[in-house]
C-alpha cells in the first residue's frame, strides 16, 4: 500500500469512529451557540455538544502542532442544573475566536454522517492532518452533570484519537493556569508546574513576598458559593500558611449540589447588591465571594450605619491600577498602564480611571476573551469586568524592562521587586478569583488600608442590573461596545428618550451570553431614580 492509501485509511478509520461514537450521543432538536463563555444549557441537554467538543479540541491541538488544549465543564455562576464547556488555547488563553464557528458548526450538524463530513471539512479548510498528534486535558467544577458529561468528552477525545488527561475538580482558572503551564514546560520561560500544587506554590510564594515585613492582615472572610472555590482556597490558604493570614470560608458545601450559587456567591452579591445568605457582617471588616467556578470575586462591607457597601470589579481595577502606578512611580520606570473595561462599568469608576489616575480606558462588549485582547495592547493591561472577573496582564516588554531595571535607592529596588511579584501572584491566563483575592489583601495590607478607605476613591452612581426573559433574544443586536441597540429598530430611539429624563442616566440593553435572557442596565444620579429608569426600560422590551 501507497503512504497516500495508508494515509486516506487512517483518516477514513477516523470518521468511521467518530460516526461510530456519535451515535452514543445523539443531538437534540435544538441550536447551540458558542456564546459568551462557549456553550451554556440546561446539563441534561449537553451531551451530545460536549462530545463534539472533544472533536474540535483534538483539531484544535493538531492545528497547533501538538500543543495541550484545555477543556473546561462548568457553567460558573448559572443555577445548578445548568452546565457548559468552554475551550482553552495553549497560552491559557480563551479559543481563538474565529473557531467559534467551527464549536457552534459541530454542535448543530444534524446527522452523525453530517457530523463526520463537518470534521473533515474543518480539517480541510484548517489545512489540518489528521494523523498529527493531538492532546488535551480538561477538568470540571462541582456541578451534579458533570460525570456524566466527562463521559461525552471521553468519548469525542477517543474517536478522534487525542491523548487526554482528567485533572477531575478544578477552578476555570486553574485549568487555564495548567494548560500555560503545560505549553511552557520547554521554554525558556515555564509558567509553573502543570498542578494543582504547582498553582498553590506559585500564588503562596509570590503572596509571601509582597507580604513580607508587613504585619499579619486580619481574617478574611469568603462566600465560595458552594462551588468549587471553597475546597480550593482551603488548600490554597494551607500553603500559605495561618501564620501568613487566616481565611474563613463559608458557604462550602460541595456536597449538596443544589446550594451551588443559591443566594450567594459573586454574581448573586453584585446583582442583588446585598449580602449572601450564610455570612454575618461585622462592620467595617472586609468580605469577598466567589462565584461557582471562582473565576470572579466581589467585595463588600458594612459601614458603622449598617450600610452595605459593594467593592466590584470597577473598585478593584481602580485599586490595582492606582497601586500598579504609585508603584511605577516610585520606581522611575516608564510603563504605560491602561484599564479596560465594559458598558457595565460604573460611570464613576471610568471618571475616577481617565480624570483623577489619567489612565487611559477602553471598553469593548462583555466576556473576558474581549477585555482580554484589548489589555495585551497595553505594557500593564489592568482588565475587569464590573461583575468581578478580571486580571492584569504583564506584556514581556514590561517583565523585561522590570528585571533589567538596576535600582538606585532601596525604594526603588523595592517598588520593582513588588511589581514583579505581583506579575507572579495574578493569574494572567485568565480571570481568577482566588489570586485576585490574594491580590487585593495584599495591596490593601501595603495601604495598611481597610475596606472604607479602598472605597473611598469615588462614589458609585446608583445602578442596577435586571434580567428580562423574552420570547427571542436573538433580535436584539447591539454596537458600539454593546452600548446601542441596532436592533430591532427604533428601540434604541425610544430608550434614548427615556434616558433623557434622568440625572446622570444611562441605560443599555443586550442580550446575554450565557443566559436565556436579556440584561437592562441602568445608572443614574439616586437610588429611586435608577429603579424607576430601569423599570421603563425594561418594559420597553419585554415584548419581544
Ligand atoms: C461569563 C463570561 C463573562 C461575562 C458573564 C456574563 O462569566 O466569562 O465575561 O461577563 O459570563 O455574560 P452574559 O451577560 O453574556 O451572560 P462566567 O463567570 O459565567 O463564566
């Protein structure tokens, strides 16, 4: 036989087997989205997307000659029956968008043969060879579903022929963090060791660090949503050490996967703006929770008064951003830091970013992959989405300019050493909430400051945030960083003139990602007045 004949058998045995699997897992009457954060759905429906996951995963690697693709199985801050998976690019990073097609094309192939024929053209038109090794490695966070989801992908894995590795419960993060890990093993440059260990290790040491010299933080306490950051930041907090800070973890039942996000967590915090279920606020100390995944966090306080005070994603980019500068300030080293942010981000936070740090802002439409790609423009891209999920991104230059920076005075060498730590301590694959956590304590431990005075860099607009289930929210299409309504036509006009009415007001409307919904934003200049604007909105809309 001909290499060629051997070749075309290899690759006929190939669709024979996917064919073959398929069957196992077959679809459903229904069309899947490769949407904000990949694919989100009721579990029960997942199966047969998150075998054909597997079998972009396994292109994506060959693709990348080899290189380790990550596979998450989460729904994050979704109710517990939800689930969803989402692919990781080797740098860690989010999948590169153009393939999202590729995700929303095998999903909806409406026939295993179609499914086959839809593999084969990927590899065609990515000018793929199918022989080429494939690996990926994948992990999943608490939720009830994913087992048997696991399964799914097992099984897209094999029929493609990838080497695969089950790294079983992790954060988003972590696996993002592993996957780098992986990729970077040979280079010059190791991110760290591919476990979780290696994550513990990595954020401890650089904690320690910045740390050092400076007296023990008070106890913080975290809601982990009963997801599975609870489990993860006990371990993590092991590796620091008690002696280091102690952390109180609430909300941390993984065994009951019906409690996962229910009246806690980050997203519950935010959008509620009031205190989860399970904690008891003591004024003046600082509070944190995590969202299922612990891909996001959220502060949060109680005045003397009893007043809850909300420390979001805004509040801690303004607070890494203005340390970040004091810092570079300190140092004589010229970096040029900007923020990025999204339509959610508080009105006043961007005012505080542009007029009182002189930072510059972009906003681009929600989902880190967006944010992501405008903060590697900057030498220090500080990127938060109001919501709490966010990261710094260090670019090489930046590494590069601060280790070769020979200091003249110990105030200078010391402002140096801490920035580079802190490029070690923040996980810049991607939003983490357990190294933001350790981030945040340790600029506010530096400040020696307090939740009041972190809080006291600018006063929030009034603002809420509602959900609206209509009929078909594929209607609403959006511009200018999802801050305009294109469609359906005339409602931008008509919300315009709302608007209009209200001090400091400013309203939009998109259609979630991850949700089955649209979302209303709303700020304006009282309390009463945003309740009020956002109420007209979302009446605006609900019809459709
Ligand atoms: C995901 C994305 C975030 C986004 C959020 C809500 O978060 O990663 O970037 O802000 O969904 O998106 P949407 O408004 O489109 O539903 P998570 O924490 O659920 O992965």
């Amino acid at each position: 036989m001909s290499d060629q004949d051997q070749s075309d058998q290899v690759i006929l045995q190939q669709l024979a087997q996917i064919e073959q699997f398929s069957t196992l897992h077959p679809r459903l009457d229904k069309t899947f989205t490769y949407g904000t954060a990949g694919f989100r759905e009721k579990g029960a429906l997942l199966d047969s997307v998150i075998f054909r996951v597997g079998l972009l995963a396994a292109l994506r690697s060959r693709k990348l000659e080899g290189q380790t693709i990550g596979v998450m199985i989460t729904a994050s801050h979704n109710p517990p029956e939800d689930n969803g998976v989402k692919l990781i690019d080797p740098q860690g990073e989010m999948l590169e968008q153009s393939w999202e097609e590729y995700a929303t094309r095998f999903a909806n192939a409406d026939s295993d043969e179609y499914l086959a024929r839809e593999y084969l053209n990927a590899s065609e038109v990515l000018k793929i060879n199918l022989e080429a090794p494939a690996a990926v490695v994948f992990a999943r966070d608490t939720r009830e579903s994913g087992p048997r989801l696991v399964a799914a992908l097992k099984d897209g894995l094999s029929a493609a022929g990838a080497e695969f590795t089950d790294y079983g419960e992790l954060t988003t993060p972590q696996l993002h963090y592993i996957v780098k890990c992986i990729n970077t093993a040979k280079t010059p440059s190791p991110y760290g060791a591919p476990t979780a260990q290696g994550y513990y290790d990595k954020l401890s040491s650089a904690f320690k660090v910045v740390l050092k010299n400076l007296p023990k933080p008070s106890a913080v306490t975290v809601d982990a949503a009963n997801g599975i950051g609870g489990p993860q930041l006990n371990a993590l907090a092991s590796a620091i050490g008690s002696d280091v800070i102690n952390f109180v973890v609430v909300n941390a039942d993984v065994a009951t996967p019906t409690k996962l996000n229910f009246q806690c967590g980050a997203d519950f915090v935010k959008t509620q703006q009031k205190q989860p279920s399970g904690v008891d606020l003591v004024a003046g100390q600082i509070y944190a929770s995590l969202d299922g995944d612990a891909d996001r966090i959220v502060f949060y306080y109680l005045d003397e008064d009893s007043g809850f005070h909300l420390l979001d994603g805004d509040k801690i980019a303004s607070l890494i951003a203005m340390f970040v500068q004091d810092l570079l300030a300190q140092s004589g080293i010229s970096l040029e830091v900007g923020v990025v942010q999204t339509a959610y981000a508080n009105g006043s936070s961007s005012q505080y970013l542009t007029e009182v740090l002189k930072v510059p802002v972009t906003v681009t439409s929600t989902g880190v992959k967006n944010l992501h790609h405008a903060a590697v423009l900057f030498d220090i891209g500080v990127y938060f989405e109001a919501n709490g999920h966010g990261t710094v991104l260090f670019s090489p230059g930046a590494i590069k300019a601060l280790e070769s920076f020979e200091a003249n005075s110990p105030s200078q060498q010391t402002a140096v050493t801490t920035l580079l730590s802190l490029s070690d301590l923040i996980n810049q694959t991607v939003g983490d909430a357990l190294s933001d956590l350790l981030l945040v304590i340790a600029i506010l431990t530096q400040k020696s400051w307090g939740p009041a005075e972190w809080d006291l860099a600018y006063t929030d607009l009034p603002n809420r945030l509602v959900k609206v289930l209509v009929k078909d929210r594929t209607v609403f299409k959006t511009e200018n960083a999802e801050r305009r309504l294109v469609q359906p036509a005339g409602v931008q006009d008509k919300i315009d003139e709302i608007v209009k009415k209200y001090k400091f007001g400013r309203s939009f409307v998109r259609a979630s990602g991850t949700e089955d919904a649209l979302r209303v934003y709303a700020e304006a200049a009282t309390q009463g007045e945003v309740v009020d604007l956002t109420m007209k909105v979302a009446e605006l809309v609900k019809d459709f």
